[in-house]
C-alpha cells in the first residue's frame, strides 16, 4: 500500500463501540500508530473541545496529534494547541429555520457554540447526552440568543420516527449559505454548505504539509462521506450505510463493536510500515 502519514477517523459507529466507549484494542492500535511516526486523529460533528475532554477520558490524549470538530468547520493541532475555526453560521438564518419546524413539538433545538448547547429546554436525556459528549447545556431564549450572534451550527434531536418528516421539512427550506445533513438516527444539523469532513482533511493536510493519497479515513455515516472520497484510502465499517460502503475503498469485515479500526490498523497500516515514519513523527 502507498506510505500513510495520517489516519482519521468518525466517532460514533466507527471509533466507538455501542457503549459510546474505545475498546482496549484499539487504544493499542492507535498507540502503536504514534509508535511508527503516523499522525493520529478525530473526525467529528462535535466540537473540538468536547473532543479533548473525551480523549482525556479515554486516555488517548497522549496519542491524538489532531482533532477536526463541528463536520471540518474546526481544527485544533493538539502539540501547537492551536485552534483554527474556519465558518461560522448568522444567528438569524438558524432562527429561520427553527421556525420551520413549530408544528413539531417535540423536537429539541440544540444551538451550538463551542462545547456549548444553547436550548429552550432541557431534558434528563439531553442532559445526559451533554454530559456524555464533555458539553454543557445552557437554557435560553433562542429567539433573543440568536438575533445578534454567530454559532457553528443547529442540531436537530428527535424520535427515530419523526426523522422522516425533519428530513421532508429540510428539503424544503432554501436559505442562503446553510445546508441540513442526517448525523444519526435521530439527530439532524443544519450547517454551513461549504464545511465538510472532506474539507477538514483537506485543511489538516496542508497545516501537517501532508498528501491525501496517504491518508486513511475511518467512517460510516453519510457525513463521513465526503472524508472517505477525498483520502487516499477511506475504509467503511461494515454496519456503515450502504450507501457509504459504495464510495469507499475498503469495506471492513468488521463492525465498530468488533475493532474494525483496530484490525486494519494492525493487519494492514502497520505491517506495511515497520520503520518509523520520522520525518511525521
């Protein structure tokens, strides 16, 4: 295989097992990466300080040299400390859209800043979802909120069975400079139209002065797509959609609760690379 110098990879469905938790095997596979001189990080929906926090619970801060947050709006290169935000979305175009979805009470609005979630409610399962997620959930007027500030992005929480009709609704909202995506089951964001996980990698490429084509991408959703598509190798797990396993190049025989990163990394990143990789160590 060509040389790899950098390996990403999504959180949930792919690093994550169904517990929300990093397996022991492949803490060791990620730490063997650092070991050969390959550069290590997170792809994910969420913001990057949420992502520090996490890490440091899993206790991969030692091993992650990056993490690109909020769907590649956010880069943060974790030695320099460096934090770089690339788009931020007008209050009053998230606020527009919101009113979009009045008749369906039972959503929950969550406005992101940061690590932080602005809402009109809280519940003890958004509560707990926050708390998993190292964010913190902060009740406000949205309207108010959003009438004179930039945020990164709108999530929309729901029942697994109202995402069909949140999706219908999305296909029929046409604003300026924003876009929605499905992220899980019941969650749905409304985000700039320019920022992807393609991009992010994009970015932390030319910040590391790297080449795609040795990159290898972890993902499952369909906002891992664009990241998959645009690494040199973008590796599927094998409970990723369909439609994500069609654009891939590898399709894992393993599924997140499996150690499907684990297994790639240690059956085929690494036996390939058996000298350290100095030059990106």
């Amino acid at each position: 295989m060509k040389p790899v110098t950098l390996v990403a990879t999504d959180l949930d469905g792919t690093l994550l097992n169904s517990e929300k938790k990093v397996s022991e095997k492949n803490k060791e596979a990620i730490r063997r990466l650092k070991e050969h001189g390959i550069l290590f990080g997170v792809v994910s929906g969420r913001p990057v300080e949420s992502g520090l926090i996490l890490c440091k619970g899993w206790g991969l801060e030692d091993s992650i040299s990056f993490l690109i947050g909020m769907n590649g709006g956010v880069l943060y290169d974790t030695r320099r400390k460096e934090k770089e935000t690339y788009s931020v979305l007008p209050g009053h175009l998230i606020w527009q859209v919101i009113e979009k979805y009045r008749d369906m009470p039972d959503l929950h609005f969550e406005v992101m800043v940061g690590n932080k979630r602005y809402v009109e409610y809280s519940t003890p399962e958004t509560l707990a979802s926050a708390a998993l997620y190292g964010e913190e959930e902060i009740i406000v007027d949205l309207k108010e909120f959003l009438s004179d500030r930039n945020v990164n992005k709108l999530i929309i929480r729901s029942k697994p069975e109202d995402q069909p009709k949140v999706i219908e609704i999305a296909r029929t909202i046409d604003l300026p400079g924003i876009k929605g995506m499905t992220t899980s089951d019941v969650l749905f964001e409304f985000v700039d139209p320019d920022i992807n996980k393609g991009f992010g990698i994009q970015k932390i490429c030319d910040h590391f002065g790297l080449n795609l084509d040795n990159i290898v991408a972890f993902g499952d959703e369909a906002n891992d797509m664009e990241m998959l598509m645009i690494s040199g190798t973008g590796v599927a797990m094998k409970n990723a959609l369909p439609s994500v396993k069609a654009i891939s190049d590898v399709v894992s025989d393993y599924t997140n609760d499996e150690d499907a990163l684990a297994h790639y990394i240690d059956e085929v990143i690494l036996p390939a690379h058996p000298d350290r990789i100095e030059k990106n160590a």
